[in-house]
C-alpha cells in the first residue's frame, strides 16, 4: 500500500483513515446492498493471498534492481556514509 510513497504525512494519514472509516460504515449502515456473509477466514487468506501474488513479484523486482542497480543519489549518499 505504501511501499512507493516517501514522504508520507498528515493530510495523506488523514485520507486514508476517512476512506478507511467510509468503507466499513457503508458496509454497516447499507446491508442491503453489501453480501457479508461469505466474509470469513479464508475469504481473508484468499485475498491476502491474491494481495500477495500481485504486488510481492513487483517489489521484489523493484527492490533487486534497486540494489544491483543503484540510483546515482544512493550511491552518493552510501559512499558519503562509507567515508565517516
């Protein structure tokens, strides 16, 4: 959900704790509208699953070509750490 913001601060806290607050009191005060009863456990572990397959892949390319291929930026900053 974050893994590409880098400045994360209060507006954007803010949002997401109103889309997250939104989301679960549509789902309370709209029932009629909204399924719940197939919500247990392993619908939970089916979507952390599909979470999984979709966005592990990615990061973790994003994550090994950033350390075999390192920004100038990085390198800068790791050879300045390098010489204290």
């Amino acid at each position: 959900m974050y893994t590409q913001i880098h400045n994360y601060d209060f507006p954007m806290m803010m949002l997401q704790v109103a889309t997250i607050t939104v989301y679960f009191m549509s789902i309370l005060f709209m029932k009629q509208y909204f399924d719940v009863s197939y919500m247990d456990e392993i619908f939970f572990v089916k979507v952390f699953a599909i979470v999984a397959v979709t966005w592990l892949p990615m990061h973790l390319l994003y994550f090994l070509l950033d350390y075999l291929d390192p920004s100038e930026h990085k390198r800068v900053m790791e050879h300045m750490y390098m010489k204290d």
